[in-house]
C-alpha cells in the first residue's frame, strides 16, 4: 500500500478508501490510485484485513449434492446475493451423509466464514450451537434443522404435493402410487402427508402398496413403480416425489403398452419436451437461495431477528402426463 500511496502521490488512508471502496475520493484520485494498483500489480491482504476487522466476507454454502440439477439454480441465486455484499461464497456436497453434513460444515466454521446456509443432511444440528453464539450466522434451506431453533426457507412441499395428488384425482383416477425420498427426510414425509391429505379429502383408501418411500436409486425406483403397475388392480397413476424419482418414472413408463398418469414433485430439463410433457409440481430453488441469503446477510448486519420458518409457494404445471385418463 506505500508503493501503491507513492506511485499514486496520495497517503495511505485514501489507498484503504479506494481498495475498500469507501466514500471520500475525488474521481481523479481514484483513478490515479487503480492506475497504480494496476501498475504494482497490488492485491489486498485479506488474512490482515480479517485480522483487524474480524469478517472474513465469506459465507459458507453445505449443499446435499452438487450433481443434482436442483441444486444449480440455488447455489448460483446464493453466490450472486453474497457477491452483492462483497462476500465469497465456499461451498460442498453432504452427499446426504449427516457425518459429512457435520464435518464440511465444522470446516467452514474453523475458516471462519462469516455465515453458513445449510441444506441438512440430518436431523440433529446441536453441534452447531457453540458457533452460532460466537456470531456464525446460520440458515437452513429446503429442510428445518434439528435440535435447535434457526431459521429456515423452504418450498411448501406438503401443499405441493396435495395440489398435485389432487390434480390426477380430478382426471379420474382413483388408484395412484407415491414413490419418494428416504423416510427420514423432512421433504419426503412432507410430500407423502400431501398425498395423504388430497386422498382423504376425496375420500379415497390408500393401500399399502402404493406407498414406497426410500433410496432415489434407479434400481430402487424402478422396483416399485413396476410392483405398483403390476397385479390384479395396478395403480392408474403416480405420483413422484422429487425430480429423480421423476426421472426413472418417466423411463419405466415408457416400456408400458398401456398410458399411466404421472405428477413429479420437481420440474427437470427436458420435461416439457417429452411425449406427453410431464406435468410437474414446481418449487422455485433460486428463490429458495435468494430469500436464505438475504436473511444471513440481515443476521449478519445485526438486525435483531426471531428464528423464522419462512415457506415459499409451488406451482402446479400442467403439460399432459399428469391429464391422462385411466386406461380402465
């Protein structure tokens, strides 16, 4: 910073106003200032920027898994909101496992971000208390943590999920599978106590064996869809749900000679342009990432704020699989 204040021919003071771009100089001296900074070739310190100020303008960002595509839009909308706040943004994959859920986000802890947004992996995230009153600020996303009282954004997947049943109800059908997520997952149970309700309200039964609830895995999927397709009174209907159940859904679906209702909790790529189009029940994950950060950076401002459980609306998208008759 003295190279950069001499070359300049100012005092150090207005070159820590320019690099953190503080009010207070005239457009001439910044110019002067970035001329030399750009001639030093000068880069910020920010290990003794964290130092004196205590913030280290990072945010830590534990995501459940980079490769699903849900994940993109939420991971971009996160890391747009921080840039807007000069802040960067750390991020990893649980890959559902609640020890790496545990581990990645101690990490972050003792790199000393400044925030954590986390999509849990489990169900318990009193580990995290001792951070949060040392002033980590923390969100959860998609899921509500367990154990402790934190804020959380999350898409309304029970009434998504009853929208959606109810949507293949009033087509005709009266015999519909659910296929979901693993039990323990507060989206999955969310989802099945949606489907639940659409059928109790229409005063429909539920057997047991349209219910199927665990591994996301092909194999998995395409077990109990064909067990719910196959008998003496298959199921006319499916419902999914999230977007790779979907997905296995729609490949089984295809090998059928007769046609099968299908909703997925989840828009994908590509659904509007299959024959039908699936009919999805569609979140909003950028929204999700937009509305977590604002209130991290809230928190992180001071703003005196209550736990908050904040639920963001779905919508119903109608393109044609979820609007077939049944075939019987």
């Amino acid at each position: 910073m003295k190279d950069v204040a001499a070359r300049a021919g100012v005092g150090l003071k207005t070159v820590s106003r320019v690099v953190n771009g503080e009010p207070g100089v005239t457009p001439d001296t910044e110019r002067r200032v970035q001329e030399a900074i750009e001639e030093l070739g000068f880069r910020r310190n920010d290990s003794a920027r964290v130092l004196r100020k205590g913030r280290t303008a990072t945010v830590g960002l534990v995501l459940e898994d980079l490769a699903d595509p849900f994940y993109g839009p939420l991971n971009r909308a996160v890391e747009e909101v921080a840039r807007t706040h000069g802040a960067l943004l750390i991020n990893g994959s649980s890959a559902e496992d609640p020890d790496r859920e545990r581990e990645l986000a101690l990490a972050l802890c003792a790199r000393r971000v400044d925030g954590l947004i986390v999509i849990p992996a489990g169900d318990d995230h009193r580990y995290l208390e001792p951070e949060i009153r040392a002033g980590v600020a923390t969100v959860f996303v998609d899921r509500p943590a367990g154990g402790i009282e934190a804020d959380v954004v999350l898409s309304d997947s029970f009434g998504g999920a009853r929208d959606g049943v109810a949507h293949l109800i009033a087509a005709g059908h009266r015999r519909i599978g659910f296929i979901g997520d693993h039990p323990r997952i507060h989206t999955a149970t969310e989802r099945l106590r949606g489907y639940r309700e659409a059928m109790a309200r229409a005063g429909l039964p539920v057997s047991q064996a349209w219910v199927s609830l665990g591994s996301t895995a092909p194999e998995r999927v395409a077990a109990a869809a064909g067990a719910m397709l196959s008998g003496p009174e298959p199921v006319t209907a499916l419902f999914a749900g999230n977007n790779r159940v979907t997905v296995t859904v729609v490949r089984v679906l295809a090998a059928l000679p007769r046609p099968v209702a299908l909703v997925g909790f989840d828009d994908f790529e590509l659904a509007d342009l299959l024959r039908p189009g699936v009919t999805v029940v569609a979140q909003d994950p950028a929204a999700l990432g937009r509305v977590a950060t604002d209130r991290l950076f809230q928190r992180l401002a001071g703003t005196p704020l209550a736990p908050a459980r904040i639920e963001l609306p779905t919508r119903l998208v109608p393109r044609g699989s979820g609007e077939l008759p049944p075939a019987d």
